[in-house]
C-alpha cells in the first residue's frame, strides 16, 4: 500500500508528458508505425452463422476483414489477418498469432445470430474482468473522449482503458457510417479477446437470422461501410485523427512476418 502514491505520481506524470506532446501543433506519426491483426471470424469447417437463405458468417467476416486490411493499408497501417482464406484456426492458434506478434491492437470481426429473427444491429465486446459476458458497459454517448489519449500505443494507460478506447471509437464511427441498431458496448468473456496483451475489441457486425440486415452483411457496399467504421475507428483511437498515417508516407514499411 504505501507504494501506491509513487505508481499513481508515475502513471499521472506519463500522462501529462503524452497529453503535452499530442498537443503539439505538429505531431510527427511516423515515429509510431501502427500495427493492427484482424481476426475474420470462423473459416473452413465452421461456417458460423448462417442466414435463411444460407449466407455463411465466415465468409462475411472475411470479406469485410479484407476491405477493413485495405483501408488500413491506405492509411499507412501495417496490417496482417489471422486467415486470408478458407481456412479453419482453433481459438488458441488465433489467440497465439496476435501474442506472437503484438500489434497496437486487434479487432475479431464477426456475425451475430439470434433464436428471435426480429433482433439486429451492431454490438462491441470487450474484455472487462469484473463483468459477465453481455453486460452492457455504457452506450457511446456515456463516453467522455476527452479522456482518451494519443498515441495510444505511448499513453501509458492501462490495457483495459485502451479497450475502451478502441471500443468507442469503432463503435460510434460504425454506427454513423452504417445507420445500424446500436446494441452498445459490452463485456465479453471471449478467448480470443481476453487472453493477449494488446488493446482487443470482438465487434458483432449485425445480426444473420435477421432476414434482411443479412442480406446487407453480404452486400458489396455495406460491407464497405462496416469497413471503413472499423478502419477510420481504429484510426481515430490510435492517433485522434483518421488520416494520420496517410499525410506522412513511410517508404519501404517493414511488415511482419506472416508465417504461422
């Protein structure tokens, strides 16, 4: 206990430092190469969810992963996916690639189902320790953003505040983009968001037994959308900006190696 005063002078002190350096008039992003592993939900033997008129949440996921690695990429963005085809991952070799490689953060992209076809919309899991899985953290609009700070990779916050972070900020830009049913923020107890160190969000991208968000999850233009929520929101919870990376190209990038 009595170490305590000292942690918290030492948290309080990395904060001011980074706040003071974010608000510089110019801030120099190519001294932070973001890193980003998306997890397109399922593959191979497990096809997931699957709509009423047979729509495969693999697939989805996949399509939507690649548009949202795209994006990144435009933005600068080192990117790598956890499959980039048909192919099944247990959770631990998914869990075992974003350890392996510890990027700035990971997002698992997946499709909801539901006994109730009625029920649709667009939810965010994150891992919070003292919350059950489906407990609902807070709606976007609860959130402060003047909380958050940047880089977020430097911030010298804990993983948990990272989160949400993360989570805010995909969450709100989706929602915007997408015109979908917010189903909040909420606490998941998932293996592959809660076993690694890095700042992890699982977004459900809308609802499968519901007949005609399904029919949207597979359609070209809003999986676009999704993509660009989920890319710009990413953007925005590393540097508080969306196109941070793309004003300050960085030639010859290295990437990490993507073998398993």
């Amino acid at each position: 206990m009595k170490k305590f005063p000292l942690v918290f002078l030492i948290i309080v002190l990395v904060a001011q430092t980074v706040q003071e350096f974010v608000s510089a008039e110019e801030f120099e992003y190519d001294q932070f190469k973001a890193f980003v592993i998306l997890d397109p939900g399922h593959g191979g033997k497990d096809s997931g969810a699957v709509s009423p008129s047979g729509i495969l949440e693999k697939n989805v996921t996949l399509s939507i992963a690649q548009k949202v690695a795209r994006r990144l990429s435009e933005y600068g963005v080192s990117v790598l996916l956890t499959r980039t085809d048909d192919r099944f991952l247990s959770l631990k070799e998914r869990n075992l690639f974003i350890k392996k490689h510890r990027p700035d953060l990971s997002i698992s992209i997946h499709a909801n189902s539901s006994p109730y076809p009625h029920v649709k919309g667009f939810e965010s899991f994150m891992y919070f320790k003292q919350k059950k899985t489906g407990f609902l953290l807070c709606s976007v609009e609860d959130l402060d953003p003047g909380r958050f700070l940047y880089p977020m990779s430097v911030s010298g916050q804990a993983r948990e505040n990272r989160c949400m972070q993360l989570a805010y900020f995909i969450h709100r830009k989706t929602i915007q983009l997408t015109g979908a049913n917010d189903r909040g923020v909420k606490s998941g107890n998932f293996y592959v968001i809660k076993h690694n160190q890095s700042p992890s969000l699982l977004v459900e991208t809308g609802f499968l037994s519901n007949r005609r968000e399904s029919e949207k999850l597979a359609q070209h233009e809003y999986q676009e959308k999704l993509a660009q929520g989920l890319a710009d929101g990413s953007m925005l919870a590393m540097f508080g900006k969306v196109n941070a990376l793309s004003v300050i190209a960085v030639p010859n990038k290295e990437k990490p190696n993507d073998s398993r």
